[in-house]
C-alpha cells in the first residue's frame, strides 16, 4: 500500500496478512512440492524397477548386447542392436521429413499466406490428425499406405539397388513404411508448436522488419523463424522422444524381424515394437534381456529430453 506524506514523499506501509490467507498460501506451497516429488519418485521408482529387473541380462551379456543383432530364446542368445539401429533410424529419417512439413505448414497458417477460414479449417485438421488412435494409423499404413508406396519402393530398388539402404526387395512391411507412419503421428506435435511459438513472437519484430524493406519471405526467415526457434526446436525434440517410444502403428507396419539389414526396404524392428511383441510370451533370462532393451530406450529418451533442454537454453541465450 503507498501512502503519500505532507512532504510529497512516497511511504510504504505493509498490510499484515491474516493467519487464513498465509495459511492458504502454505497449503498450496506444500502441496505443490508434494505433487512434483511425486512425479520424481514415480520416474525414480520405473527406473530402478527396470534397472533391477535387468541386472540378469546385464551381467550375462555385457555391453556386447548393445551391438550383437542375434535374438534366439532357444539358445539363449540375446543381442539388441537390430532393435536399437530400427528406432534411431526411423526416429531420425521421420524427424528429418517431418519438421519442413511441420514448420513449412505452422508458416503457412500463421503468416497469412491463405484467408482465414482457410487457416482454421487447415488448423482444425492438423488438431485432429493428433487425435486419431495409433492403432487405426496402423491399420490405414498396412491396407493403404503400404500398398500405394510399393511402386515407389520398387522403383528406389531398381534405381539405387547398389546402395546399402536400398538393396533389398520391398515385399510389405518394413522400415520405410514405418518412417512414413512416424512422419504422419509427429507432423502434428511440430506443427501445432510450431504455430503456437510463430504466434508469440511480438507484432513489433513483424511490422519492423517489414519497415526497412524486408519482403514477407526474408521477414520470415531472418526475423520471425529465428525468435521462436528455441520454441519450435523444443518441439522437435519432444517430437523426437514420441517418435522412439511409438508402438502399435510401428510394430503393425516394421515387419518385427530381428535379423539386421541396412536396408529401408527389409522388415525391421524397433525397441518399443520388440517388448510389445515379445513380453507377454518372454520366460526366463529373456525377460531381463526385455528389460535390458527398456533400460536402453530409457536413457535415450532421457539424453534427448537432455539435448532438448540445451539446445533450448543455448538458442535462447542466443536470441535474447
């Protein structure tokens, strides 16, 4: 409260609190460190859960489990880098397709580059792609998808036959029909980040750049994209961790086999698909080899939810 003295000087006097309002504004004070040590203690209790449950495989396999593609349960042979080669290459080459489509599209609504009512009924449709069910994505990549991209794919293995990624038959599902699918689940978290991020940055950034002569495209480029890019990254990143946790759609379309091939076209396998195949019929050392893989796909998720906030940081800084 600011009271005014016989001299024109500014005085401060402070109102004392009742008990009620400093009793309520405790309450919620601790209750809200009682709810984010909850999210701590449930992330912490997941993790040691999996980490104990994979010691078995851990001592058994090593670190060569990360780099042996032999999956046999008769023998006891066990080896997860088909699994893991499968959910980065797919994350990345959908993340690589998908963040032009996903920006170029945030662009395109934002920007006021079609009217308006084009604008919402465009935003409408990117609001629910995100809400169709992973399984009904599945089931659209396995009867439509695939069949329509088969000419495509055959045509890539007759061109460029010669190189590794494009060496094999297409004969149905595989890796690149997985890709596709992933591009499809993660265009709309990019784009609706995206756009949400393009419409923060202040009016005055747009109407100075259009005040020294910039052009809507150079205004976009140079001005606009560069003080939302730590947002939009953001987004890309999260993008990226739903891309490497994705199961049904992926493990309906990839071909779930466990033999390694470098090519795009030749059924593959990903982290997330192998436990939703395998866990419910796994006994023995071979459900500590599952967990192992879980722990795997853990700590990746936790180094790109890292890298994210870094990037985040650093572009901020960079920006500001």
């Amino acid at each position: 409260m600011v009271m005014r003295s016989e001299t024109g000087q500014d005085q401060f006097t402070l109102r004392r609190r009742p008990w009620s309002e400093r009793s309520i504004d405790g309450g919620f004070r601790l209750l809200t460190i009682l709810l984010a040590s909850l999210v701590a203690v449930v992330l912490l209790g997941i993790f040691l859960t999996v980490f104990n449950g994979a010691q078995e495989a851990m001592a058994s396999f090593g670190l060569s489990f990360l780099v042996t593609s032999g999956w046999n349960p008769v023998n006891n042979q066990y080896g997860a880098f088909t699994a893991i080669y499968g959910t980065l290459v797919s994350s990345l080459l959908a993340l690589f397709i998908a963040v032009p489509l996903g920006v170029g599209t945030a662009i395109f609504i934002t920007e006021n580059l079609i009217p308006r009512t084009w604008r919402e009924v465009i935003g409408v449709m990117v609001e629910l792609l995100a809400a169709i069910p992973s399984v009904v994505l599945g089931l659209w990549a396995i009867f439509v998808m695939e069949p329509l991209l088969r000419p495509l794919l055959n045509f890539l293995h007759q061109s460029l036959g010669w190189f590794p990624l494009f060496s094999t038959v297409p004969k149905g599902p595989g890796m690149a029909p997985a890709v596709l699918i992933l591009v499809v689940m993660i265009l709309p978290i990019i784009t609706a980040i995206s756009r949400d991020a393009l419409n923060q940055v202040p009016q005055e950034l747009r109407q100075g750049a259009y005040g020294v002569g910039s052009t809507r495209w150079i205004a976009i480029f140079n001005v606009i994209l560069p003080a939302a890019i730590s947002s939009i990254i953001g987004g890309v990143m999260l993008a990226l961790g739903r891309a490497m946790g994705e199961t049904m759609a992926v493990t309906m379309i990839i071909g779930n086999s466990m033999n390694f091939s470098w090519s795009l076209l030749a059924p593959g396998n990903t982290i997330s698909a192998m436990l939703a195949n395998q866990f419910g019929e796994a006994d023995g050392i071979q459900v500590s080899a599952l967990l192992y893989a879980a722990l795997i796909l853990m700590l990746m998720t936790f180094a790109v939810n890292i890298l994210a906030q870094w990037i985040v940081r650093r572009f901020s800084l960079s920006y500001n």
